[in-house]
C-alpha cells in the first residue's frame, strides 16, 4: 500500500482527494498497489467532511510516520510550503507539488536535498496544469536538443484576450467577465501582469538547460496595457494577441521573456482560445511540437498531481532526469543584448518600417524587423510613439 499526505486542501487539495477516491481502482491496477490517502492536513474545520478522521492540523503526525511515503504539497506560495516541504524530504518522503512558485524559487535547492536522501520532487502541474509537459520533455524528447520553448501559459490572460478579439470587449470588461465566472481573481495582479507566465517558463527554462533560470531576470509584460486598437492592428494583420512566454535556449545562454505577442493566424498557438494553454517546443531533429488542453481547473491540475504520485509509486522517476542544478544568472541573455521583430504604433513616421495604416486617426504601426532592443527602448521615448507589440 502506497501512503500519502496532502497538504492543503483547497482547489486542487481536494481535486486529488477527488481523483483518488473516484479512480483509485485504476490507480491501483496501473501501480500494482493501493494509493491511500492517510492524512490531510489543513488548518480550516472539515469535521463534517465524509472522511473527516483523515483530517489533521498537526504535521508533524505526517513526518514522523514512516508508512507515508509521498506528501502532496498543495499549499502554495512560499512559506509554509517550502519549510514543510524541506521537512519532508528530509524525513525520506517524495514530494509532489502544483506550486510553481516554489519550483520557480527554490527548485534547484529541492532537487539537490531530494537526490541527497534518496527520494523524488515532482512537479508536473506546476507548468501546464493537466496539460502533460515535463516528463515529455524528459522521455518522448529526450532524443532530441530542444532549441526553444514558446507558449500560452496562463488561461486567465488568454480569456481575457479571447473577450477583446471576438467580442471587442474592453480589457476591463473582459477581466470583469472572467473574475464573475471563477477565472480570475479578485486581486488578478499576477496573472495579468504577466508575473505566472514568468514563473511557469522559468520552470521550463531550467528544465531545458539545465540549471536555473532565474525568473527575476525574464523580461516580464503584461497584459494591463492591451487596447483594442491592438488588436484592430492584429487583425489587419491576420494575427491575433497572445500573452507569451517564451526561452531560447544556446549552448551556454538563455534568453527568455514574457510579453504580449501578434501571433499569425496560420499558428496552431493562435487557434488556443479561452483557458486553454498550450505550449510549443522547438527540437533539433522532431521539429516543433505543440502540447495543448486545460491549464488550470480542479481536476485537470489534480490529474497532473495524481500521475506524479503514480510515477514515483511504480519506481518509475529513477531512471528519469527531470530537474536541474544552481547557478548563477551570468548565462541569462539580458534584454537589451537581443533584436526583436515588432510594430511600432506611433503619430509619426518611422524611418526603415513598414507602414500599416488602417484608418486610426492620428497614428499608423510600422513593423521594425530585427531590431536591436537596446534602441527600441530609446525610439519608445520619443515624442508621438505610443506603444511596441512584439512580433
């Protein structure tokens, strides 16, 4: 019998408890063994829950009980999770987490004390929700040198954009949309400002490389100053607005950055609608390959978290490489050391650009081809230019 713990039993908390309980036979057969939820530890009262002797606010009950063997982090945000998970690695247990916060800020510290005594920090919903990403990194291209790593990572954002391009919703009503209907939240700052996207493709970044990538220095834009003349541009270009994160990734550099980007409309990322995320890899020999589906949501991110714990209960995260080591942040590319393809929108002329007028009184876009991003940000100080969409 396969013993666990969840920590927190919130959204996904109890999208495990769910999944576990709804599915547990086939769990069981595609392990070889029972998955039994042993404890839940949670401060609020649910003595009125079904399975409310499994609910405890002391965990230290969980550490010093050696028949548990995986703890499922589903707290989020930094402390308590971090000290609890440390704890628990250090007591013997694997950990399993949708927290990418602390993956982002303390993963390769986590990996590290993990491969030290002898158990595993998985991490599968941190990025993609349901959405499968990292162990595909790990297995099915792993023959392959992944070059870049581009992507629709947070489902709130591409709602929100999804309102402004079909509907000509304004960005706040789009947003007031999304808070009515659950999908974003009453302080919406990090996913709007771009600050969970940033997280998510640090998390892939590191992955990809090697060693981490740290999330302070992505360049990170939000979604806050989308307008629909954005978008009336993006349609004459038959294009459509994406919050993006995106990482290239070199021999020796990283560069990545978080921003909104026109998206030609032949993309299979511009097809991603709603709260949908989808992430698209770069390999040396397969070429491109685009995973897609939920991005958040109860039982799609507890889906993530459940095959974790599958994973690790058959053995099979042994003979898998799925996290990366520390270093320092002099391998990632700054901004201003990089070109970048992008319209410009501006009262004036735009010397060596292309021209799109479609009928804004007042301004038309130039398209800046490979432009160097330490004199786009001078050419933004200019009188009449309003604003920069990257290509």
């Amino acid at each position: 019998m396969i013993n666990i713990a969840i920590l927190g039993f919130g959204t996904v908390g109890s999208g495990v408890y769910e999944v576990l309980k709804k599915d547990g036979g086939i769990i069981a057969g595609r392990v070889g063994d029972e998955v039994r939820i042993k404890y839940i530890v949670e401060i609020r009262d649910f003595s009125d829950h079904p399975d409310a002797q499994l609910f405890t606010k002391d965990y230290s009950a969980v550490l010093t009980d050696n028949s548990v063997s995986v703890v499922v982090e589903m707290m989020g945000g930094i402390e308590p999770a971090y000290s609890f998970t440390k704890d628990a690695i250090l007591h013997g247990k694997s950990v399993v987490t949708s927290n990418k916060a602390l993956v982002a800020e303390k993963g390769a510290e986590l990996f590290a004390l993990a491969r030290e005594n002898g158990v595993f920090y998985r991490y599968e919903a941190s990025v993609g929700g349901g959405i499968p990403v990292i162990r595909p990194i790990g297995t099915c291209l792993a023959a392959n040198r992944i070059t870049r790593v581009m992507g629709i990572l947070n489902g709130t954002t591409n709602y929100i954009l999804t309102k402004m391009i079909e509907e000509g919703q304004s960005f706040e009503t789009a947003l007031a949309d999304a808070q009515k209907k659950g999908y974003a939240e009453a302080d919406p700052t990090a996913d709007v400002e771009g600050h969970d996207t940033c997280r998510k493709i640090a998390i892939l970044a590191s992955l990809i490389f090697g060693k981490n990538v740290d999330y302070k220095k992505i360049s990170t834009e939000g979604i806050t100053g989308v307008e629909p003349e954005d978008v009336e541009y993006a349609e004459a270009m038959d294009s459509s607005i994406k919050l993006i994160g995106m990482a290239r990734i070199g021999e020796d550099k990283v560069f990545a950055r978080v921003s909104p980007m026109l998206i030609p409309n032949d993309s299979p990322l511009a097809c991603v609608k709603d709260v949908f995320n989808a992430v698209m890899l770069t390999g040396d020999n397969v070429g491109d390959v685009m995973l897609y589906g939920s991005g958040a949501g109860k039982l799609p991110t507890a889906s993530a978290v459940v095959s974790d714990v599958i994973d690790i209960a058959r053995g099979i995260s042994e003979n898998r490489r799925l996290d990366w080591e520390d270093g320092d942040s002099s391998y990632v590319t700054p901004l201003s050391e990089t070109k970048v393809t992008c319209l410009i929108r501006s009262k004036e002329e735009i010397e060596d650009a292309t021209c799109i007028d479609i009928g804004i009184e007042g301004e038309k876009g130039y398209i800046l081809r490979n432009f160097k991003e330490s004199d786009l940000e001078a050419l933004l100080k200019r009188e009449g230019v309003i604003k920069c969409i990257r290509m």
